[in-house]
C-alpha cells in the first residue's frame, strides 16, 4: 500500500509541472465563447445548406446551425466545422501504462490530453464531465498541433495520447499531430471506442502507431442499451488497425450482469484469435460504479480471473487484468518459457526482463514496440 500512494503522489507531482508548463501562457477560451476553428475532413455537402458527417458510423446529417451527435461538429453555412481543433480541455504526462498499452516502451511517459465531446453515451463513463458536455460549458486552452508535439519533446514523453474522451469526434486535431509526430519520431496512441468509419480510420493509420480499441462487450445489445452504439462497425476498425500494421491493444471492461457472460466472453477471444492472432494484448479490466450505472458493485476479482483463464485457453498469449493494483495478472510473461518478463504494480514497471525485444530467458520474441 505504501508503493501505491507514493505512487499516486508522484503521478500527479509530474502531472502539475506538465500541465503548468505547457498551459502557463497558453491563451483560454471562457465559457461561451466557442466558434468554429477548423473545417472538417470528412462531410459531404448536400442541397439547401446540408451537410452529412462522414467521420462515425452515424453520418449525422445537419441544417445550417445545427451540430452532430458529438456535440462539437457543426453546420456553419454550408460547411461542417470542429469546434475543439486546438481547444483542449485538459493536458497530462500519464504513464503509457494508464492508457493501458503493455506492449510499446513499458515505463514510458505519454503526453496525454483530450477535448471536450463523444459520439457514444456510455452510461459507465468516467470521464463524463468532459464527454457529455458541450464546448461552450468549459474553459479550454489553446494548443496549436505544433505547441503539443513541442512540449512532448520538451517534458521528454516518448509519445502523445489522445485519450479520456473519444478522439474520433476531433479528428483534425489528432490527425494534424500524428504527422507533426511521426516527422519528429514521437509515437501517438489513439485510445479509442473504435467508433469511426474505415475511410478516415485507415487515413489516420499512416502516421497513428498505436490504436488501444475499448471493445466494449461482443453483443448488438450490449452497445445499444449501455453506449447507443453498434458491435460491427467497432469490429471492423479493430481488423483494420491490423491490416494496416498499426500497433493493436483491446480492453474489455467487465461490468457485472452486463457483459461478463463467460461464454460470450469465450466467444469474444475466439473472434479476436481467429481474426486478429494470438500476439493481440486483451485487458479485462474491473468496472467500478461511474456517472448512470451506480447500482452495480465493482467487477468480482474472480470474474476477471476467469476471464483471463478462458483467453489464455483458447489460444491468446498476452492476456492482462486491470484495475486491480498488483495482482500477477498486471505483468508480461513469456508464452514459450512462461517466465516473467515485465512486472508492473499499477501504474509502475518494477521488472524487464527483455533483451532487444525478446525473451531474456529463452530468446523468444515478444510483439510490441521495444
């Protein structure tokens, strides 16, 4: 317990100098006072002033004035415009571990920030305050993509995240970093729903290195009723992200009486072996009560231990539960040896045992970003 709350004090000791550091002379936008900032990539123009969205699979279709689903993607005569591009809400230097992403550079900082805005409505959210809200509800900062990828460098992140709420719906933003990025040899991590169309998904994959996809639950209800969303379109980012060579992470978060039927969840690491392969890392992680859906206790530790004995039968190699400070099942092993190769309590890495990539103990190679 001691190594945990030094670790928490830590954490948000390096959080305040990142965020005093980057924001101190950055320019803010007080409440209700938000225009657009940046024409949309993907919309098209239809008669008497319509425009329809292209960006998610809701392909909002919006008159003059109006905005999308989001909440931050508006008509404005004609023409759709983002309202968050270089307005975000809030910025800090997190562990790649919190993302969580286990296999790209295991102790590693990541500059991570987000805007305010989601097209989902997942009654579970933790960070519904910045979500669920419009623009014009909080104050934000103005951070050019440059200002971002500069203070990456200088707070020494090895890579940026795009996090804490859905990046999707401020695409540009993201996508104009992830260049700016890539030419300057950071890493950038989507944490994502997977919930964007494949065209402006694979456009992104070009310069994106890591997409860490929430693959929520393995049925159409389970989307409609806890985030009004559907399964197959996140389904077919998730394979897209492989196609294109893109680093891949899921996280299952197993909510009590909602998804944590085992056999669905048998049928869930099937689907991802079959058309993924075993090197995927999958996170079940323990739900705790947030925002609409407080009648729920936290996920027993049990059912993600069995969760994660299924996964490891049916054939997946790298199988991690979170949530759940120190328990074994935070740590890599080797699939061929079976021994340990990094050890992580919360949020810090206490052991690597890897060598260039691969297994010290008996050379076999580990997938990841090493």
């Amino acid at each position: 317990m001691k190594i945990l709350k030094k670790q928490k004090f830590t954490f948000w000791l390096v959080t305040f100098f990142c965020l005093s550091s980057i924001i101190a002379d950055a320019p803010t936008t007080e409440k209700t006072s938000i225009s657009p900032s940046k024409e949309a990539m993907y919309y098209i123009k239809l008669e008497d002033n319509l425009v329809q969205c292209q960006l998610c699979p809701r392909r909002c279709v919006l008159r003059d004035g109006e905005r999308g689903y989001c909440k931050v993607r508006e008509n404005k005569g004609g023409k759709l415009y983002s309202l968050v591009y270089g307005k975000p809400v809030t910025i800090c230097l997190d562990p790649i571990e919190k993302k969580p992403v286990f296999h790209m550079l295991p102790g590693s900082k990541s500059l991570s920030f987000a805007t305010v805005g989601c097209n989902m409505r997942c009654i579970h959210c933790q960070n519904w305050h910045i979500s669920q809200v419009l623009p014009e509800e909080v104050r934000t900062y103005d951070v050019t993509p440059e200002q971002m990828v500069n203070e990456a460098i200088r707070s020494r992140a090895e890579s940026i995240s795009f996090t804490y709420t859905e990046p999707t719906i401020y695409y540009e933003y993201m996508y104009d970093i992830c260049k700016l990025a890539k030419a300057k040899g950071i890493k950038t991590v989507m944490v994502t729903s997977g919930w964007i169309n494949p065209e402006p998904f694979r456009e992104l994959c070009k310069y994106l290195t890591v997409a860490r996809i929430d693959l929520k639950g393995f049925t159409e209800e389970f989307y409609k009723k806890l985030a009004d969303a559907s399964l197959q379109p996140i389904l077919q980012t998730i394979k897209i992200a492989k196609e294109e060579k893109v680093w891949l992470e899921l996280i299952n978060l197993i909510i009590p009486t909602y998804n944590d039927n085992l056999d669905k969840i048998k049928e869930m690491c099937l689907w991802i072996k079959e058309n993924l392969g075993p090197d995927v890392p999958l996170h079940f992680t323990r739900f705790y009560p947030q925002w609409k859906l407080t009648n729920l206790p936290p996920t027993p530790v049990e059912t993600l231990e069995k969760a994660r004995e299924i996964a490891l039968q049916v054939g997946l190699d790298y199988v991690y539960i979170g949530n759940v400070p120190g328990h074994p099942g935070e740590n890599t092993y080797c699939p061929t040896c079976k021994k340990l190769l990094i050890q992580r309590v919360g949020f810090t890495v206490t052991t690597n045992n890897l060598n260039k990539g691969k297994c010290r103990f008996c050379g076999t190679v580990i997938p990841g970003i090493w």
